[in-house]
C-alpha cells in the first residue's frame, strides 16, 4: 500500500511539473536527496536557469530536493525506465545494475582530495563514466561533484575500533559498506537517507555515516552530540541524465545540456570548498564536539581487510580498477 502511494505521489507531482513547463518543448525532471542549502542543489538551480535560457525556453527544468520523488534507489529506476525522472545524482548506488560502480564506495581507497580528482578527472573516472552508461542503456555523466570524506556521528566519542564494537549504524544500502562496518565490528542497518532523522531520534539506530555537507543538511546536530573523524571514504557522485531521455533531445539542444553540465560542474565545486571550509566550524556551533584524534590507520587496516575478502571472492571484478585507483595516488 505505501509502495502505491509513494507512486501515485510521485505521478501527481510530475503531472503539476508537466503542466508549469507545458510551454516548453522538452521537459527535465531533476531530484536528489539533500535540502536545498546544500550545493548539489544549487548547482541544480544553476542548470536549471542556464539550459532554460540557452535553449530559449524549449527546455524546462524541474528540481525536486528532498528525496520527494523517492530514495535514491527509486529515483534511478524511474530515470532508467522511463519512470519520469530524468536526472539523478548517484554513484556506487549504480552497483545494483552495474557491479563494477561498487569502487566508488570502497573505504580507505582513496586517501586525499587530490587523490579523489586524480581518478575522476582522468582515464579512470572516463572509465567509470562508460560504465555509468551500460552500452548505452544507462546514465550520461553530464558532471561530477566531489565529495567531502565521510565521517561517524554518535552519542559518544569513537577514536578506535573498540569504540564503534556492537553499535548500530546506518549505512547505505551497499555490501561493500555493510562488509567493512561489520570488520570494524558495528551493527551496520542498511537505511534511506530520508530516515535516518527520525531513527536516530527514536534510538532505531545509534550512529550514521556521512560527509559533514550531509550531516548538517540532515540536521543530525539535533540528534548526535559527537563528530568523529574516520574519514573513511572518499570519492565523487555523478549528476547523470538517463541515455534515453539525452537522445530525445534535438543535436543543439543536447549540446546546450551538455556545456551547461560542466559549468555547473566548477560551479558546484567552487561552492562546495567554501562550504568544506566552513562546516566544520558550524557543525561545532550546533554543540557537536569534534574528535580528531581518531585512529585513522586502525580503522584503515580493517577496512583493507575486509576489502581484500571481498575481492577473493565474488568482488574479485572490482580488483583491476582497484589496483588502477591505487596507483593513480598523487606521489607526496
């Protein structure tokens, strides 16, 4: 019954967003996760008001904050399947039709910003991008937004792996995720981003994961008293635009999409610095103590671990970009 409403929810929504843009010849459905302080959002309303002036009112562009159209999940489903949504930002959640976009979510892989930029802006991220586009049936990467690393928020410092033992934290739905929590010993519950609030609330689970921009658009503050440092993963989500609904565009119109995507690219990430700069200091404003001397090498130990478990086995696919990402590490 919820699964019904959340569709029809989601058939209503699309329909108002129909008729405002019905003067345009071509509409854009835009949706992601996160509230509309935060720069991926920004960076939606850039693209939104470029291609709209570019393409001269032929396009219409509609963002949808907030997880309003679904989670993540649901959303890249809808782009691939013609569902309505046009434009997703997502990454190793793409592992669900592509194993291999798993090495996103790998903690620990890359180990610094320039590290991070190193592999998405070269031949590395190139190979992702085809991958993103299963042989043409997938998403066209239009940008890149990096990411800050991700940390753990709890109601109780933890600085070592001892620390974290028998918690339940949330993590996305990613085995690779699930795998290295359960080495660091927690109770890793897989979770949509939209509950976390409320779960962490009503003490469903003890602690989550993610970048401060997340923590604090979440307003996890409210709910978590300690900002532990493991900066345990690293890496960049895709602003992607179904194939399908790309080649529905006219040539010109599709070259307008594409220019405007990585200005907003720098745009984003230009926002982005300044909001990395600041977080930290705001995050700390809203009572949160910040735990910096973290083991970070303890944690890293056991993630590489469970990492190499993985690839033993039944994620053995992931070890040539592995061992490509590896070497891709800027020399000190």
């Amino acid at each position: 019954m919820q699964r019904k409403f959340f569709f029809a929810l989601v058939f209503a929504l699309l329909l108002i967003s129909s008729a405002t843009a019905s003067a345009a010849q071509y509409n854009i459905v835009v949706t992601h996760i996160v509230d509309e302080t935060h720069s991926w959002h920004k960076a939606c309303e850039f693209f939104k008001q470029e291609v709209e002036k570019r393409s001269e009112g032929k396009i219409a562009v509609t963002v949808y904050p907030n997880s309003q159209l679904g989670n993540e999940i649901d959303t890249i489903q809808s782009a691939l399947t013609g569902g309505g949504v046009d434009v997703v930002i997502t990454g190793e959640s793409m592992m669900t039709y592509v194993p291999e976009l798993g090495i996103l979510g790998v903690p620990y892989l890359m180990t610094s910003d320039a590290h991070v930029e190193a592999v998405a802006g070269g031949e590395i991220g190139k190979e992702i991008e085809n991958l993103m586009l299963m042989d043409g049936a997938g998403f066209r990467c239009l940008a890149y937004f990096v990411r800050g690393p991700r940390d753990v928020t709890a109601n109780k410092a933890i600085r070592t792996p001892d620390d974290i033992k028998g918690m339940i934290i949330r993590t996305p739905a990613s085995t690779i995720t699930v795998s290295t929590f359960e080495a660091f010993g927690a109770k890793p519950t897989p979770m949509a981003f939209s509950e976390v609030f409320t779960s962490l609330q009503s003490g469903t689970i003890q602690g989550q994961e993610n970048p401060l921009a997340m923590i604090k658009s979440g307003n996890f503050y409210e709910v978590q008293k300690f900002l532990c440092k493991t900066e345990h993963l690293r890496t960049w989500l895709y602003f992607a635009m179904s194939e399908q609904s790309y080649q529905a565009l006219p040539a010109d119109l599709q070259k307008i999409v594409s220019e405007v995507g990585k200005e907003m690219q720098k745009y984003e990430h230009e926002l982005f610095l300044k909001d990395e700069a600041e977080l930290e200091g705001f995050l700390a404003s809203k009572g949160m103590t910040i735990v910096n001397d973290v083991d970070q090498a303890a944690f890293a130990k056991l993630a590489d671990g469970a990492m190499q478990k993985l690839m033993a086995g039944e994620y053995k696919y992931l070890k040539p970009l592995y061992d490509k990402i590896k070497a891709a590490e800027p020399k000190k």
